[in-house]
C-alpha cells in the first residue's frame, strides 16, 4: 500500500461542463488489431472466439464477452460492436473547466466558532441539511437519521476511479477482498494514479468522521466494495458493465455510478448496442436484488427530446440523480460574530438545481452534488464552500496523502441515493429493489424546478428512514 501521513490538506475542485453535442458510437473505437470491443454471445458461441482475441472480461450473466483485439477475426458481422470511451462525470471528451484552488485551514478538534476555524463537518451543508448526524457543537437534541440507522448490514460497490482505504475515514469501511481492478492495467482497486474521484464518493456514502477531525458519510457503517474502472488507460462500457455484473453477484445493495457519456445519438448502431447491454446488466443487477444509481450528468441539458441520449441514466432500471446546491454558503466567512453565523449558515436554499445538471428524462430524484456561481469563482473567498465536502487524496512520487476537499457534479448527488439506499436496506434487508426506489421517490420533497429538474423530489432522509423502520 502507498506510504501516506496523517497531514490533512483541503482542496477545492468543482466542475463546471457546458452543453455538449451529440456523439456517436465510435467515441473511444479505434481501429486495428488492439480494438476494445463487446462481443454478443448470442450471435457466436464462445468457444468460436479465436485465441488471438483476448477476453479481457466474461460476463455470460448477460451473454456478453468485453474483449481486446481484432474484431473481424470473430465469426459473424452482428457478433461484435465497438466498445465505447466512459467518463468520470466530472470529465467530457472536451475536457473542463475543473476548478481547483488549495483552501487553508485543516479544521479544528475544539469548539468550532471559538477556534476560528469550522469543523470539517460543519462544512457540510449537504449532511446538515439533511440531519444525518451531530455534526455541529451547537445539537439541540433532535433526532438524527443516524439515531436510527448508519447502514449497517448494508453493501455498496463504487464503480469509479478506485478508492484509497488508507485514508483514515474510509479504513473501516472497504472490503479490500471483494475490491477489484476491472481496468486493463496491472494495479489493484486503488487510485494508482487514477485520482481521488472514486475516493471522494466513497466519503459522501460511508466516511466515519475519524477522531472526530474527518467528514462523515451517510451511512458510516456500510460495506463499500470498490470497483476501479478508471487508470491511465481509457476508460471503457465493457469494463464497466462487467463491474455492474460483478457487484451484483456479490450481493451489493447499490452500485454507485458516478459516470457516463456526453449526450448521444440514439439512433447510432453502436450507441444502440451499448444501450442495449446496459439494459441487459441492469435487469441482471435488478434480479439480484441491486439497485444501480447513476450521476445524470453535467452537461446541462435536457434529456426529454427524443434525439438526446443519455447514458446509462436513461436506461430502463436505471435511479438517475440531479444535483442541487446552494450559492453563497459561509461567503461572509470572516464575519466576526461567528456564534450568530453558526446559527445562519444553512440559511441558503440547498435543493436549487445546480447550474451544470442535466434534467428531463431519466431523473428519479436529485440530491446535494454542489454549485458555484461562475462570476464569484475569481471574486469570492469561499466560493468553494458551496461544494460537496469529502475524502480526497494527493498522489506525488508514489506516495499518498489524505485529505478533505470539495468537489461538485451529478457525481457528487448520486452517492447521497447511494448511502440512502444503504440506510434503507440496513432497516428493511428483504425489500426489494422497486420497495427501495419507491420508499425514496415517495418520501423526497417538493424543490425549485418542479419535477423537470428534480423527477419525484429531492432526497430526505430525515422521512425515508422514518417510512422504512
């Protein structure tokens, strides 16, 4: 395991993409005898595959084969479809903007406004919002979501860029022997220099607040089984899709899909293809009793036309998420009455849609993924704050050193389902995956946009895990 220390480090990173076009299939296909590719085990058996084509993953649950090499050696022309590139949802084919910007302080063990620093968990706006816990020196003695349940019980894959269990508010919480590579390089589920993604999506699920000093997660006391399907080699559907089918046999409650595709053409063959085995995997998931949540992206777009094609949220199966956020969470940070701002700082709405999320069709619910307004990134001091708060790591001459950072995307909303889904199953084990998504969606509020921007609501826990004791 990388070497790390203990120095906590705060780091802004939000994203902001604009409106992307529509892609077609061979996004991500090259040609030649190196080609990813998805083989259709229903067009050619798997025993006529020849042995120059490797099989990089067998996924007969959904009679697919992901494979590398050269697709006109297997017999018959519908037998093969170009795999196509997947990205992190906060990354385009076109790159940014991400915003970063190093934040000082390191959050303090006393008593947050005397000190003159906040806690790091006073921070997050989209915890408090939600009441999961005692996350502020000033509790009033309400129930908490974690007075009934942490997640106990519960499992969830996170299908991303790998997440670092070295950092001390996610150590108890990976399984490292059900934690797999999915990607072709040699390494492990960690990052591996693949980026902390995956590791600040594990903390919106499950971080433990470690000492006191860390984050916490929704649901602390779920199993997180990290599946790394991103590294310095492109990332790909088959890879993917062979995670989904993984994750589901070994009995996951959620998958965590904090990824997609910039808008696609549907009518396009292989975008039709690859459609298709994200139905089939679902369905597979479904039938094992996994709910599989996807970031609607941040393209902010409107997925209702029919010419539009987002995937995999659009998938029938599928729990899309939008992302809502405040603008303006702790900007008057140097106030000097800092007991009266303890007492004020929720007053930002926080379930504004989120100026980059895509909306429409495929949205379920949406959740706290962050927001920022573009004109105060360069003018404010604190813009950040209006971003999602958690784990994160620094990767620097192979060594690792954890930390708290801010971040936002759809991908930041779709783990607040994902811990959602962990606290329902901690409380209802045999409910089945439409009992889950219908105890969610009937349980979110009303929010600004109406149903367009938000589908049944926005997530409350505070209710969810009321309906479901």
């Amino acid at each position: 395991m990388p070497k790390h220390s203990r120095r906590t480090f705060l780091k802004a990173a939000g994203s902001a993409v604009g409106t992307a076009a529509l892609v077609s299939g061979q996004v991500g296909a090259s040609g030649g005898k190196n080609t990813r590719f998805l083989v259709d085990l229903t067009e050619v058996s798997k025993s006529e595959v020849p042995d120059d084509v490797e099989i990089v993953h067998d996924i007969s649950e959904i009679d697919l084969l992901a494979a590398r090499g050269d697709p006109d050696a297997v017999p018959g022309a519908a037998s093969t479809t170009p795999d196509i590139a997947v990205y992190q949802h906060d990354e385009t084919p076109r790159g940014g903007p991400v915003k970063e910007q190093n934040a000082s302080g390191e959050g303090s063990k006393g008593p947050a406004w005397d000190s003159g620093e906040p806690l790091n968990t006073e921070l997050q706006w989209d915890k408090r919002a939600q009441r999961v816990g005692d996350l502020s020196e000033r509790p009033d003695n309400r129930r908490t979501v974690q007075d009934t349940t942490k997640g106990e019980g519960s499992r969830v894959a996170v299908i991303d860029s790998g997440v670092y269990d070295g950092h001390p508010d996610l150590a108890d919480v990976v399984n490292a022997d059900l934690s797999a590579n999915f990607t072709t390089d040699p390494y492990d589920f960690r990052p591996n220099g693949a980026g902390d993604h995956g590791t600040h999506v594990a903390g919106t699920v499950a971080a433990t607040n470690a000492d006191d000093d860390g984050v916490l997660g929704t649901a602390p006391e779920t199993e997180v089984v990290a599946h790394r399907v991103f590294s310095g080699v492109e990332g790909v559907s088959g890879d993917v899709l062979a995670a989904i089918v993984d994750a589901a046999n070994k009995g996951c409650d959620a998958a965590n899909l904090s990824l997609g595709y910039p808008p696609l053409d549907p009518a396009d063959p292989g975008v039709i293809a690859i459609k298709e085995s994200y139905e089939a995997a679902t369905a597979y998931a479904r039938s094992q009793g996994m709910v599989v949540v996807n970031s609607a992206g941040n393209a902010g777009v409107d997925m209702t036309p029919e010419d539009v094609l987002s995937l995999p949220t659009e998938v029938e199966g599928v729990f899309g998420v939008s992302a809502t956020g405040p603008i303006g969470f702790l900007w008057d940070d140097e106030q000097e009455n800092r007991e009266d701002k303890a007492l004020k700082k929720l007053e930002e709405p926080t379930a504004h849609p989120a100026n980059y999320t895509n909306y429409g069709t495929g949205v379920d619910v949406s959740a706290a993924g962050g927001n920022y307004d573009p004109d105060a990134v360069d003018e404010v001091d604190g813009w950040y704050y209006d971003l999602v708060l958690s784990t994160v790591i620094e990767e620097a001459d192979g060594e690792v050193e954890p930390g708290y950072g801010w971040k936002a995307g759809t991908s930041m909303a779709a783990p607040q389902v994902t811990g959602a889904v962990a606290l329902v199953r901690s409380l209802r084990p045999d409910a089945s995956v439409e009992e889950v998504e219908s105890l969610i969606q009937e349980t979110a509020q009303d929010a600004p946009g109406g149903e367009l921007y938000h589908g049944a609501g926005h997530l409350d826990l505070r209710r969810l895990v009321k309906r479901a004791r």
